[in-house]
C-alpha cells in the first residue's frame, strides 16, 4: 500500500518498483491530490484500487477515484463529517481488508508473499 497525497512523495520510478495494489491518499479537498500525483498513479499498472480520504478539487471531478473509494465526498471543500478510511490485517498476516464506512466500501485483499 502506498499513501500518496503531495507531489514530493510519488516518484514515478519508486512506486513501479514498489507495486502497490492499493494507494490511499492523504489530501484534502484543496491539499494534495495534485494532478501530478493523479498522473503518476494512473501510471501504476500494479494498482488494483485507488483510495481518496477526500474528493479533491485540484483536478476534474471525473478525475478522481469513483465515489464509494472516496471517504468525503463534499465537491465544496467545505469541512466534512471527518470521515476515514480503514485498513484491517488479519492476525496471519496473509490478508487485509480495506473499507470506506462512510459508503459502505469493503474490498478484502490477500497479500503478496
């Protein structure tokens, strides 16, 4: 899992290398969610699944992650319910599950061994 969110953080080469299934990013509806982080992302062929603490007004709304993976979804940037998003590991280690209360999301995933 990577956390994306300013542009300083995502170094195209580095996240290849990493391949990460999942991305979370730490922005708020102004602050990071950049388009250059977008872009970057976009780039990931290992991303399954890409998750946005808030909708971010920097880029197009079409840009952004669907709705259900965004845990604030509030287009004016207005402040929100303070809405999170959840990542659960199983005790083994061998799965995690990451969800989006707010929406009801739920995605398990298994981890790479």
């Amino acid at each position: 899992m990577h956390q994306p969110g300013p542009n300083r953080g995502n170094n195209p080469l580095l996240l290849k290398r990493l391949a990460p299934h999942v991305s979370v990013m730490q922005n708020g509806p102004r602050k990071g969610g950049q388009p250059e982080t977008f872009a970057t992302l976009k780039d990931v062929p290992s991303l399954q699944a890409k998750y946005q603490v808030h909708k971010s007004l920097n880029i197009p709304a079409e840009e952004n992650t669907p709705a259900e993976f965004i845990a604030n979804t509030d287009a004016s940037g207005a402040p929100n319910d303070g809405n999170f998003i959840k990542m659960s590991v199983a005790a083994d280690g061998k799965s995690y599950t990451i969800s989006v209360p707010s929406t009801g999301h739920s995605h398990p995933s298994r981890t790479r061994k």
